[in-house]
C-alpha cells in the first residue's frame, strides 16, 4: 500500500509529546512491514536546527530528508508560518495564526503528493493539526480524479486539543460555508477543526482500546460524544507502540550506563548518577520518583499539586521534568524551596534528561486524568521503572497489580495510599526486583500494532 503520514510533529525533527513518538515510529514499523510510507510535516525552525539526518531543499516551499531506510520524510516551508520558536505557541499563549498556519500546511501537503505523483491509497492524519485533510478530500477535492482512490485514517491522540477557531475566520481555510453546519465544522457557533476531521475521515482510531470507549461519554468526549456515538462504528483503538531503537536500557547513549532484564547493575548507577545531577543524597535505599511529563491537570498535577507537600514528607526522593501551567510550576517551585534535599525540578523540555529519569528513577509518577494512551509508563516499564498511575484510558490497558501501581478513585487520598504503599514494597528487595521485572519482559514494541494499523488501512481501502 501506498501511506502518507501527515503530521504537525514527528521524531526526531519535532516534538511537543507522545504524537510525535507515535509519527516517527510508526513508518518505520510499516516500512519493515513492506509498506510504501511517506512522511509530510511543517518546516519548523525546531526540525532545521537539528543536526542529523540532514534536512535539504527540495523544490520551491518544500525540502526533503529520510529516515529509517529510505522513508521520505518533506516539510511544508513557509517562512512566516513556520520560521519561529513554539510549535503551536509561545509563553504567551497559543500562535495567533494557527489556522492559516496548519490549513497552508494541509493544502500544500495535498498539493505535494500530486507534484510527486504519489497516489495514495491511505492518508493517515493526526489530529487537529491535519483534520483538514479529510476535509479538503471530500470538499474542494471531491472530484479530483487524482484523489479517487485515496482513503484517510484520523488518529484522536488526544480529544481535548480541538483547533477552535471564530468562525469569521472560516475563509481562511479556503472553504466555502456550505461545511459551516453543526453536522460538520460548526460546534457552538465556532469552527471546530477536529471535529471536521471526524466527520469526513473515513475511519477513525484512538491510541488505546479503553480511550476510544471513554470518549464516546460525556466525561470524556469534549463535546465529541455525538458525532463518535454516530461514527461508532468506524472508530478503532489501537495502543502505541514504543521505538525500540530510542527507548533501550541496553544500547542507550543518553544513560549513564546500560542495563537489561539480566543484569540490573547498571540501573544503580543511573540512579546514582541521576541523583548527583539533580543535588539529591546519594542514597540507594530512598525510593527515588521519577516525572516526565506536561506540567497540566490532564497529567493529574491537581492531585499532585494537593498532595505535594505530604508527598515530600515521606521517606522519598522524587525528580520533575516537564514545563506547563505556571501554577503548577510555582506550586512545584515552592517545593524545592521547602525540600530541596527530596525534590528536584526541572521545568524544561529535555530530552536527555527524560531518558535519565527514566533510567534513574525507581517509580515513575503517572495519575493523569484522562490519559489516551501514555507513552512514560511504557518507557518507564522498558527501563524497570515502576510506574504508579491512575486508572484511565491508555493507562488502565498497560499497568495493573502485577506490574505496578493503578488506582480507580481520582483523589489525593488514592494517589497518596498509593505512593505510600510503593515505598513500603521499596524496602522487601526481593519483591521490588520481581515487580520490576515483570514490566520489563513485557512487549510494547511497534510491530504489533503497525499489523493492527495495516488491517485497518486496508478496511478503510475497502470502502
Ligand atoms: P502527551 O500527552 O504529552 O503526548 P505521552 O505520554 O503520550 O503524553 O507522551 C509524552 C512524550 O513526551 C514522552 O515521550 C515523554 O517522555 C516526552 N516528554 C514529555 N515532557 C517532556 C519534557 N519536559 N522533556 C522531555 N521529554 C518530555
């Protein structure tokens, strides 16, 4: 089959979270699985200044680069969309032009297969970001001989991101109003971008079973619940995979020394070497806690933030990484004042460090709200890190009894029982070292599921 991947941010080019994990793992799981897959993404700054693999020109508004063995990979190139720091915004908020910016982007991706003569079979788009696509296909593209044949598939990564726009703003995109209707972009007197691309893909997954449930609900919808109980049917749940070539205990450069199931002696050092870089004691026998993540409520930083200070009071260390609200950044930075020798922070993006928390750490904290899959517990269970999360979506599919800790009751009181049994277990070595175990030797690599997307590429082919 012919795949086009178009997605507003992908490894190793570009990366806000998990989707981006997702657009860069996935090709190259469908390329080993014989797939013809190309990838379009936006020209950012961010993807330019990277080193390797090297990005080149490659005709007017677009370049070229490759990744795995010969996987295509073009930005969309626009100086005044494009060339700037933030991918979606900046500390002052979301970029004011996103629609201009992420419509060009969608058109001048669908233009670009033609220049190319890539006819595809699927169009593969994740989410707000490249909803228009499926727009463009059944309207403006509707009867574009060139296009007669291609099928798309729209991946929720996560339904609280909708692309919201006024709806003066409508002739941006290029579209007429006949889309402007609560059947289609209209969602309370506004454009919703998302939810265009739920109604005009022609079939839709989330990243996890247990999510693409949750958001048919008024809980979890966002608003979607209609059109989702209306498409039930062509709505999927397909769990991420991991990119078994970055996320490696064995063969990571970013660690301090490298482990595996076999012998753990190396995770001591990472630990220690993680502790010295974050000014913590020394010590191996204090449970150390590790957090990668977006510094927002969806990550369950409410709980947290409730429940920091006692946190901070029990036989723990305990590392942050992650930027977001500043609430919660003031919050945390209270904290390390109070705690300076238990809590260590760290509100940036980075990648390195993540992948020394990762390794470092002995539990990784993860009580998200809502989570559509989760992407830290699966790293986390790679590198024996035992992570401690909330019961929801992606969340409730991977961690259970047997290889972590799960809680079913959103509160400070589960989180803290929760904390506070995982440092009791800490001490038996025995049953850490079992517990950790278990979650290492399980698979959450991505040739699973790239089976799993190609049975549903080929259902949508079939439409
Ligand atoms: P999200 O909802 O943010 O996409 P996921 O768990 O699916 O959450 O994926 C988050 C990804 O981003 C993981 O690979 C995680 O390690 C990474 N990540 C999140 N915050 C940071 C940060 N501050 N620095 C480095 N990596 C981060």
């Amino acid at each position: 089959m012919k795949i086009v991947m178009v997605a507003s941010e992908v490894v190793p080019f570009a990366k806000t979270g998990g989707l981006a994990d997702v657009a860069g793992a996935l090709p190259l799981a469908l390329e080993k699985a014989g797939q013809d897959v190309i990838i379009i993404m936006p020209g950012y700054k961010a993807a330019h200044a990277i080193k390797s693999p090297e990005i080149r020109p490659f005709a007017d508004g677009v370049s070229y680069s490759k990744i795995g063995k010969n996987i295509p990979v073009y930005f969309i190139e626009n100086k005044e969309y494009f060339d700037r720091d933030g991918l979606y915004g900046d500390k002052n908020g979301d970029h004011k032009d996103n629609l201009e910016r992420f419509s060009y982007f969608c058109r001048h991706a669908l233009e670009l297969l033609r220049e190319i003569k890539f006819k595809p079979d699927i169009i593969h788009c994740h989410d707000w970001q490249s909803a228009l696509v499926p727009v463009y296909l059944k309207n403006t593209l509707a009867l574009d001989p060139f296009f007669t044949r291609t099928r798309t598939v729209f991946t929720i990564h996560n339904i609280g991101y909708q692309g919201l726009f006024a709806k003066e703003a409508l002739p941006k995109t290029g579209l007429d109003w006949g889309v402007f209707n609560m059947d289609m972009l209209e969602y309370y007197d506004k454009i919703n971008i998302l939810k265009g691309g739920l109604v005009f893909s022609d079939l839709i997954n989330t990243v996890s079973d247990t999510y693409s449930k949750e958001i048919q609900t008024k809980e979890f919808g966002f608003g979607m619940e209609g059109i989702l109980e209306k498409r039930k049917a062509d709505l999927f749940g397909i769990i991420n995979g991991l990119d078994y070539s970055i996320w490696d205990p064995v063969a990571d450069k970013k660690i301090a020394a490298n482990f595996s199931a076999k012998d753990m002696a190396g995770k001591v050092a990472c630990k220690e070497d993680l502790q010295k870089l974050c000014g913590l004691p020394a010590k191996a026998g204090v449970p150390l806690i590790g957090v990668v993540s977006r510094l927002a409520q969806q990550k369950g930083f409410d709980i947290v933030a409730e429940g920091i200070d006692e946190i901070c009071r029990l036989d723990l260390q305990m590392v942050i990484l992650g930027t977001g609200d500043l609430t919660y950044h003031q919050i945390m930075e209270a904290m390390v004042k109070k705690y300076p020798k238990v809590i260590s922070l760290h509100l940036k993006f980075d990648d390195t460090l993540a992948h020394k928390i990762y390794a470092g750490s002995d539990m990784f904290l993860m009580p998200s709200k809502y989570e559509p899959c989760g992407l830290g517990q699966m790293i986390s269970f790679r590198y024996g890190t035992v992570p401690i999360a909330f019961k929801t979506g992606g969340l409730a599919d991977t961690v259970n009894a047997r290889n972590g800790y799960i809680f079913d009751e959103y509160s400070k009181a589960a989180l803290l029982a929760n904390i506070k049994q995982a440092v009791r277990d800490f001490k038996s070595k025995k049953k850490w070292h079992d517990l950790a175990l278990r979650g290492m030797k399980q698979n959450f690599s991505w040739s699973a599921s790239a089976k799993k997307y190609i049975e549903l590429y080929e259902k949508a082919k079939a439409r």
